[in-house]
C-alpha cells in the first residue's frame, strides 16, 4: 500500500502547484506531470496485481503476443472482449510482446482523461484528486481496468453536455461502449443535464425504487436474459463495503437536498443531484442484484467533481464561515479516508493492496 500513497502524495502536490502556477506553460507542465505517478504504478504493476489482471488480461494478451500465429485471434477476442478494446489489445501485441504496454495505455487513458476533466470542471481539482484516490477509484481501476477506461472517457465527454455538443458526446459515448458496453446507458446524461426535474420528483423515483426493490432482480434479468450481462444475476454475490457506501451516498444526497432552495437555479448543481439520487437507487438495487454494485461504482465516478462542487455551494450560496467549511472538509476527508481503510487496506477483496512491480521481479 506505501507505493500507492507516495503516488498519490506526488500527484496531489503536482496538482497543487499547479493551481498556483502562474505561468501557463508551467501549469500545463504541472498538470501533466501529476497524471504521471498513478500512471507510473499501474503500468509496472506485475501480474498479481487485481484479480482482472492475472486471470484475463495477462494471459489474453500473452495468447495474442506469443502465440497468435497458432490460433484465430479475432474469433478469441470477440468471445472474450468487446470490439474496441479487442482492437487496443491486438494492435499493442503486435508493437510490443509484454503486458505493460496494455496496462500503459490503458492507464494514460483512464488517468489523463480523468485528470483533465478535473483540470476542466473541478472547483477544488485537490479535493478532487483526493476523493479520485480515497473512493477507490484508482486501485478499482487496476483490477476491472476496462469498464474504468470506458468510463473516464465518459468522464471527459461531459465537457460536451455543458457545451451542448450532441455530436461530440454521442461520439465518445459510443467509443466507450466499444471499450466496455456497461457505459452505453451514460448515454442518458445527456438529456439529464437539460431536463428539468424537481426534489419531489426524485424523492419520488428513490420511495418507488425502494417498494419496487423486490422485482428489480427478475425484471432486470428478464430485460438481460441472452447478454453476457445475465451472469451478473446468478449467485448470491454481496459485497461488504455497500453498507458503508450507501451511507455515504445517502449523506451526499441529503446534504444536496438541504441547498436546494438556494441551488435550484444552478444547472450543474441540479446535475450532479440527479446523479446522485441516480447512484442512491443503484446502490440500494445493489442488495438485490449481486453486481450492480459495478455500475453504482461507476455512477459515484462524478463525485470526484460534484463534490468539490457542492462545498463550493455551501461556501457561496449559503455563504458559510471559514471554519464550519473546514469542518465539513474535515468529515469529507475522514469519511473517505474511513472507508478506504476499511475497504482496501484492511479487506482488499480486488487483490490490489500488497503491490509490487514488474520492475522488481
């Protein structure tokens, strides 16, 4: 685990500087820089590292480099891989015969895209780079490392909801689901953006969400059933941190709903509410549906921005004192930092945490 909090410790002063340099070129030196560590950690990171990576993409992409000529390359993609990320790993085969080269690419993907949608729409790109660590998004990223390319490409595109570039959203969305398809209903953040919907409302979805709990896992396996996506349903797969993540959820939620009133006439704000009501409902299906937990994880990814957003409204709009604003920065900080410990280092279901390096071996 040292390994990770001297990347994050590195990135995190980078991204600091950053904002206070002066200069252009050097912030933009700066900001490129504080992608580096979390890159540098993922694409040395050896085959034991997630258990994504030493029982699929290690040895998929060893098939393809070392012994492709022996059997039909594309016919062994496609049962494994959507067709994007088939075409990433086929192509970085045939340039270099060793895995890091896939977790190289993949990582400048997930880390840069991330990073610059931080830079672009992050009110506290720290606090951000912060929550971007202590969720678990990154370590996350080194075990289920498709959907995470997937999503920080979506991540990005959201730039182009803001700018109403319908194009250029449908474009990367599509680009994604070619990654990994459990992104293509992001699809809908679209017209979430610039649709109108009052706190009634969505207290209204979350009361009918919860009474309509009981159903959701046939009527989704009914919707699924001849996906590869039915498996999700099978088994009685439940994850320990969802208590913890459903309380932080749920506090989210209610502090968004508590400035309202002064907030309703803020678009991105009432964005990230919908989003968030969004990730309290997938949260709690997820007691029902073995993995949905993977898409709730997904949904949480705009916390990284929506949360530098909201302590941003409550220091404007409610035009809080100084110190109640670093006491609420305080418990955001703590409850991360609670949660990480209590789900990556002291539990480390993803195999993650006892890292070492491809450089060391």
């Amino acid at each position: 685990m040292s390994a990770y909090c001297v990347a994050f410790i590195i990135s995190i002063l980078l991204v600091f500087l950053s904002t206070t340099a002066k200069k252009k070129a050097h912030k933009i030196a700066l900001m490129t820089a504080s992608t580096l560590p979390f890159i540098a950690i993922a694409t040395f990171r050896s085959w034991s590292i997630g258990i994504d990576t030493w029982k699929n993409y290690w040895p998929a992409f060893e098939s393809v480099a070392l012994y492709g000529d022996r059997f039909n390359i594309p016919e062994y993609l496609s049962a494994k891989y959507s067709a994007g990320f088939s075409i990433i790993l086929f192509t970085l085969a045939q340039v270099c015969k060793h895995p890091a080269i896939l977790f190289a690419v993949c990582s400048i993907i997930t880390t840069g895209l991330t990073y610059a949608s931080i830079y672009q729409n992050s009110k506290s790109p720290v606090l951000s780079v912060f929550i971007f660590f202590f969720s678990g998004a990154f370590l996350l990223s080194l075990n289920g490392m498709r959907s995470y390319v997937a999503i920080a490409i979506v991540f990005y595109a959201f730039r182009f909801i803001k700018k109403r570039s319908l194009t250029k959203y449908i474009f990367l969305i599509t680009l994604a689901s070619m990654i990994h398809t459990s992104v293509a209903p992001f699809i809908i953040l679209y017209p979430l953006y610039h649709l109108n919907i009052t706190p009634k409302q969505l207290l209204a979805c979350l009361f009918i969400s919860v009474i309509f709990l009981p159903f959701i896992r046939p009527i989704a396996t009914f919707v699924l059933s001849g996906t590869s996506y039915a498996n999700y349903f099978k088994g009685t797969m439940y994850i320990d941190p969802l208590l913890s993540m459903l309380l932080i959820n749920t506090i989210i939620l209610a502090t968004m709903f508590y400035i309202y009133l002064e907030c309703r006439n803020d678009q991105e704000y009432n964005f990230y509410l919908k989003l968030q009501t969004i990730s309290v409902i997938v949260c709690i299906a997820s007691f029902c549906i073995p993995q949905a937990y993977r898409i709730e994880q997904l949904v949480d990814y705009w916390q990284i921005i929506s949360i530098p957003y909201i302590l941003y409204c409550l220091k404007t709009k409610l035009h809080l004192k100084p110190n109640v604003s670093l006491l609420i920065l305080f418990c955001i900080l703590t409850v991360y930092g609670a949660n990480f410990l209590k789900s990556f280092v002291f539990d480390d279901a993803n195999q993650v945490r006892d890292y070492s390096s491809i450089l060391s071996q």
